[in-house]
C-alpha cells in the first residue's frame, strides 16, 4: 500500500540524482576548460620560443586551410549542378506529369458528373415514381395495412 506522500519522496529522490550529475558534469566541464587553457598557453609560451618551428606550422596550416577552402568550392560546384538538375527536372518533368494528373481529373469530374445527370437522376426519378403509384395502389385496396 502507497502512502499519499511517496510520490513527493520519489521525486526528491530524483531531484537529488539528477543535482549531482549536473554538478558532476559542470566540474568536468571546468577541468576541460581549464585543461584546454594550460595546453593554448603552454603552446603559445613554446612557439615564442622556437620562431623557425612555429613558421613552419604556421605554413602547413596555411596549406591546409587552402586545401580545405579548394574542397568546399569543389563540393559548392557540385550542389549547384546537382540544384540545377533538380531545377530542370521539376520544370521538364514533374510539371506534365501534374498537369496530366489536373487533366486526368477534369476528365473523372465531368463523367461523374454526366452519369449524376443521366443515369442517377433518372433511376431517383422512377423509383419515387414507382413508390408514389405503389403507396397509391395500397390505400386502394381496403384491409391491407398502410405502412409496415
């Protein structure tokens, strides 16, 4: 048997859990921060004092910077061709085959619309016929009932 107040305890529990692994996850945030900042000064002290070796890094980021930049203008080259495919399939494509499918339906909307007319309407039009002269012949003949 639960107590009204288990719920309360339950959630605090919870509350208490889910505090420390914040607090859990903000210190090892703060050691990365604080790792990441001993690394950048401690390679900043390293490159003041080796000149020659810190050009030459400078150098190969350069060229792969470059690199870089040459892949993403070769890989914008591509989705432009591939956008002006795209383009030309929709408007060459994909544009008939919708205007077919509106034509298509044009078409079903006026046979629906032609078999309403001339065979619905008509087939209504006898039928309520037939049971307006079946309703009269009945109230004709005496002791058949009127309405069943």
């Amino acid at each position: 048997m639960t107590q009204p107040y288990d719920d309360l305890i339950t959630d605090t529990t919870n509350q208490s859990d889910n505090d420390k692994q914040m607090r859990i996850a903000l210190i090892i945030g703060g050691i990365v921060i604080f790792v990441l900042f001993a690394i950048i000064i401690a390679a900043s002290i390293w490159m003041v004092k080796n000149p020659t070796t810190t050009e030459t890094l400078r150098d190969v980021f350069i060229i792969w910077i470059a690199l870089i930049s040459l892949l993403i203008g070769i890989a914008l080259v591509v989705l432009m061709v591939q956008l002006a495919r795209l383009i030309n399939l929709i408007q060459n494509e994909i544009k008939p085959i919708l205007e077919n499918t509106n034509d298509t339906l044009r078409t079903v909307k006026g046979t629906a619309q032609f078999v309403s007319q001339n065979v619905t309407d008509p087939v209504v039009k006898i039928s309520s016929t037939l049971a307006g002269v079946q309703h009269f012949f009945s109230l004709l003949v005496p002791g058949k009932s009127r309405r069943k």
